[in-house]
C-alpha cells in the first residue's frame, strides 16, 4: 500500500502542552502501546529527545525557545494497515502570538501551511476567559471601558479566530463551501484542570461561544476531543518517583468528543488516518 503524507500543522500558543504531547506520542510509537505504530525509523527525533528524558525521570521539561522551530518525520502504520509519514513540529509558542499581533505571516510558515493535510489546534480552557470581548458587554459600558483603558487588545476568542483566519487566507482551502481540508482537530490540552465533567464540545462551547461557532460555520466535521498528555501536573525541579517508575507511556488520555476517556493518546491522529 502507497505511503501517504500526512503533513499535520500543530498550533498553540505558549504553554498548552504541545511538546510534552509531542514527546508521549513520540514514546507510544516507539514502545508500540497505541493503536498506531512506527512503521520505520523516524528522522530527527532531536526537538523531542530532552522532553523523554525528562518525563521519564518524572519532571515537566522546559519550553521550546522562542525562535526554535523543527520538524521531526515518524512513517506511521493504523491497525488497519493505513500507512502515513506523519510530519510533526515543535516550535516556541510565542511565534504564534507574534504572527497574531504582527500581522504577518513569514515565508516559512506558509510554506508549512500550503503543505499541511491536517490542523491540530491546542487550547488549554484553563488560561484562557471567553468574557472579555465586545459582544458579551452591554452596550452602554463600551464607552466607559474605552475612557476608563488606553490599552486594548482582542479577547482570547478574538485571537484565536484571527489566527485560522490568517492561516485560511494563505491556506489553498475552498472557502465556497464547509472545509473538509485541511481537517481541523482542536485538542482541549490539560484536560486534568478542567473541572467539569462536560463533553470536549460542551466544554469549549461553555467556555468560548463565538470561537465554537466559528469554527462550526466553516469547517464541515471539526473534531474537538480532550487532552491530558501527561495525566498529573509535574515540576521542571522535583522528580515524581511514581512517574519515573511506571514510565511516561502509563499516563496520558484522551477524551474522545463522546466523552469515553481513551489511554490511546495517538488515537487523534489514528482518526485522521481513518478519515483519508
């Protein structure tokens, strides 16, 4: 069967997890505990190499600098035999916030954009407030919110719907009908934080209204799941002995959009491929 490349565009801004989830995807193709496996060897396993040694040690590592960006390729294989050279990125968070608030897209990132099959959104609830846009505030307090501040800036909805927006403007995706690709997956990372007990869909739409509805009004099957790559918080400094001892692969779920939490953290991607 051809190999399929499948190019998957990993967005988040700081501190939502996508190294650490990188690295415990990275660990389970390697030690063959998913329902996707390595299917060869992997080129440039560098970005993730520090993140496993620290997590098998039981600490959290340290985030990706901000103008670090590298691609690892894992050629992948489902249970079905659906064969994928997954492209996986790591980079510093804060090229996302730039790209935002600078409103310009470089060279490079449009590149990976025009490429990409597949986007995989992370959104951590937890650091995020869907109250604090123009459109959840009485009229009459605009005024006075503008008299009151002289800095403005975009809610965190705003800013995220900004955000695929200018990726959709650069991206070859048909805006004349509901987008089937670039799929788009929005993983809710850090899912041990979240309190309620909701549904991955009712919890984002809780959370951020407009942004689920933008996100529902153009793409034709979004896919919102629930996310802890890591299952308990952990310190940069201090080992969890526990961690260290099980190993990093026997932690980690996902909550699938029916809500059945899966200890198949590869399970998102396996979705993807059972999707081509």
């Amino acid at each position: 069967m051809p190999s399929l490349q499948r190019s998957v565009l990993l967005l988040g801004e700081s501190n939502v997890g996508k190294t650490h989830y990188g690295a415990q995807l990275l660990k389970r193709l390697i030690v063959g505990r998913s329902s996707l496996k390595m299917d060869g060897q992997a080129t440039n396993l560098r970005p993730f190499e520090q993140a496993m040694e620290s997590l098998a040690d039981g600490c959290a590592t340290g985030h990706t600098p901000a103008g670090a960006y590298e691609e690892s390729v894992w050629p992948v294989v489902d249970e079905q035999g659906q064969q994928a050279q997954l492209i996986w990125p790591d980079y510093g968070g804060e090229q996302i916030k730039n790209l935002i608030s600078d409103h310009r897209i470089a060279a490079p990132w449009r590149d990976r954009v025009d490429a990409a099959t597949d986007w995989i959104l992370l959104v951590r609830l937890h650091i995020l407030k869907g109250d604090v846009d123009i459109f959840s505030r009485p009229l009459a307090d605009l005024g006075k919110t503008a008299a009151a501040s002289a800095s403005h800036r975009p809610s965190d909805q705003a800013r995220l719907i900004e955000l695929l927006q200018m990726l959709l403007h650069i991206s070859p995706a048909s805006r004349d009908q509901p987008i089937d690709l670039p799929s788009l997956t929005i993983l809710l990372s850090c899912w041990d934080e979240v309190e309620s007990k909701m549904e991955p869909h009712a919890a984002l739409r809780a959370s951020l209204p407009m942004f689920c509805d933008f996100v529902e009004s153009v793409w034709a099957h979004p896919v919102i799941m629930g996310l802890s790559a890591l299952e308990r918080s952990l310190a940069q400094d201090k080992s969890d002995q526990d961690y260290a001892i099980r190993g990093p692969e026997a932690f980690g779920y996902i909550i699938r959009p029916d809500g059945t939490s899966d200890p198949d953290i590869t399970w998102p991607i396996t979705n993807l491929l059972s999707a081509a």
